[in-house]
C-alpha cells in the first residue's frame, strides 16, 4: 500500500498519540503538549523533543537538542525511519530520552 495524504495523517496521528501516553504514564517529570499538529515533549532540565507533520513531503519531523530530523514511513517495516540514517523513530527517541533525560523508556509501539 503506498502512503497517500490521508494515512499519512492517520499514521503521524497515531504515532503522536502513543507518544504522548509513553510520555505521560512514565515517571519523568515532563510536559506534554499536543497543539495543531505538533507534540511537544519538555523534559525537567529545558531540552525538547519536538514532533511535527510535514504533509507535502509526507515525512515526520522531530526537532531535538542535536538536531532536526527527517523520517519517511517504511510500509515493510510499518515504522518510521529516518531519511539519513536509517534509525528508526522509535530507536531514536529511545536514545535521546536517553540522552536528554537519563531514562529509559521503550517506544515499540510507535
């Protein structure tokens, strides 16, 4: 199946979503905003994660202290990954949660 508009905003809608539950039923001290198409993740020392929908390119941006990238939806895979280095979205997160909060938290689900 290939990616047309509408599961492109299905997909990103869905993925925004397990984010924000990951996020708020961890034991972080983070703040979680979801406005216009746009997730917010504010850990406790001031570093964001920012998730973002780029639906003419039908990719999935995240804004992160190291930087911005871009991911493309992988049908195979059904998971997003990034166009530069393959990483997954989830594999992503996971490390700069890591990084950025010192925890660890599990983003299979995204």
């Amino acid at each position: 199946m290939s990616l047309n508009e509408a599961r492109f905003h299905d997909l990103v809608d869905a993925t925004q979503e397990n984010l924000e539950d990951i996020f708020d039923n961890c034991d972080l001290d983070v703040d979680v905003e979801n406005s216009a198409g746009i997730l917010t993740v504010k850990f406790e020392n001031g570093k964001a994660l920012i998730f973002s929908r780029q639906a003419p390119l039908l990719q999935l941006w995240l804004a992160a202290p190291n930087g911005g990238f871009h991911f493309d939806y992988d049908e195979k895979r059904s998971a997003w990954k990034c166009d530069k280095s393959d990483e997954l979205l989830s594999e992503m997160v996971e490390r700069l949660t890591r990084e950025h909060a010192g925890a660890e938290l599990e983003f299979e689900e995204i």
